[in-house]
C-alpha cells in the first residue's frame, strides 16, 4: 500500500511538472481589413492580405505586432522618383551653398573697397563694349557687301544672264555672318546685364560680408 502511494504521487508530481513545462500552443488571433473595409479575425491571415496590413492579437484582444502593408511597384517606382528628386535638391542646394562660400571668399580676398568693385565691373564692362562695338562694325561691312553682291546678281540678271553660282554663295555666306554677329551682339548685350545685375548683388554682399568682419573683430577685443 505504502508503495503504491509513494508511485502514485510520483506519478502526479511527473504529470504537473510536465503541465508546467509545456508551452502554450496559443498563437495569437490575426486581424485584417478586406477591400470593403470590413474587419475581419483568424488563426491565418488569407494570402491575398499578407501585402496588405495586418495585425497579431493576444487572448486579451492587445495588439501584439503590426505589419505594415507593403507597397506596389508602382508606388516603390514613385517612392524612387520622389527620392531622386529630393537628392537632386539636395545636390542643388549644396552646390549653390558652396558657390556662395567660394564667392564671399573672393569678394573678402580680392577686393578692399568698394571702389575696387566698381573698377572690376567697368573693366569687365568696357571689354564687352568693345567686342559689341566690333561686332557692329562688322555688320555694317557686311551689309554694304551684300547689298553690293545682289546688286551685281540683280544686274547681270538684267542683262539676261544667269549670275555667277559664287555669286549666290557669297549672299549665303555673308547673310551667316550677319547672322552670327548679330546673336554676338544680343549674347554680349545679356551678359552686359547680367555683370551689372550681379554688381549690386556684390556690393550689398560686400557690405554685408566686411560688417560682420567688423563686429567680429570688436567682439575678439572685447574679449
């Protein structure tokens, strides 16, 4: 009798401890939204909601993970584009941010006064003037030449003759140069702006630049 007992509370401490030592076949309850927005619950969530998102609950109902609903390639393909274009604004502005750097530099080393700025823009201005200058020489040359090359087409015309082809190329040749010129011109006449545009801004940057140099000067001898 007293060894029956004895096996048989063996028998229930090895039952207990393997109760306890059993883990818990609970998996957890999964939630997700169909197309029409109804919520559904499973022990699997279908495959066709596994790109889409989906939640995993406990026995009390707690959200235990989400995952996130994945994106098609469509939107991976815009998400690309977008972030392209952030990088090249990026770039843009790194560019610029560095040019900006490089120019104050050259304005604080280059020049002492605004004087020195002006001298610069009138040199570089009188320059442009003098090639506009030549190119309108060259124009007027050009059009006396072409004008005397049709009346000497128009003449032997006249006369019932055919023109000389070289004649007819030289029209074509000369009416290129005044073409050329002429874009010269207008090229150099924009430039001639944009010099005096970027003037002004140099000078307020110039200003702005040598009383910051000033203030950090008096700052240090405050010191």
């Amino acid at each position: 009798m007293h060894i029956f007992k004895t096996q048989l509370k063996q028998l229930l401490s090895a039952i207990i401890v393997s109760l306890l030592l059993t883990p818990c076949t609970y998996a957890g309850l999964n939630k997700w939204v169909d197309e029409k927005g109804q919520v559904h619950y499973g022990d699997r969530v279908p495959s066709q909601y596994l790109r889409k998102e989906h939640s995993l609950l406990n026995e009390q109902g707690v959200t235990l993970r989400t995952s996130k609903a994945q994106k098609s390639e469509k939107e991976l393909s815009e998400d690309q584009k977008k972030n392209k274009l952030k990088a090249a604004e990026n770039k843009k502005r790194l560019i610029a941010s560095r040019k900006k750097a490089l120019r104050d530099r050259v304005l604080l080393d280059t020049f002492t006064t605004e004087s020195d700025l002006t001298l610069a823009r009138d040199a570089r201005l009188d320059a442009i003037d003098s090639q506009i200058s030549l190119a309108e020489t060259l124009i007027k040359n050009d059009e006396i030449k072409l004008s005397n090359v049709k009346s000497r087409i128009e003449s032997i015309q006249k006369s019932g003759r055919d023109a000389p082809e070289n004649l007819h190329k030289e029209v074509i040749s000369v009416g290129r140069q005044l073409e050329n010129n002429y874009a010269f011109i207008e090229d150099k006449t924009n430039e001639r702006t944009e010099i005096l545009k970027a003037f002004k801004q140099d000078v307020i940057r110039f200003r702005q630049l040598h009383k910051e140099k000033q203030e950090a000067r008096k700052k240090q001898q405050l010191e």
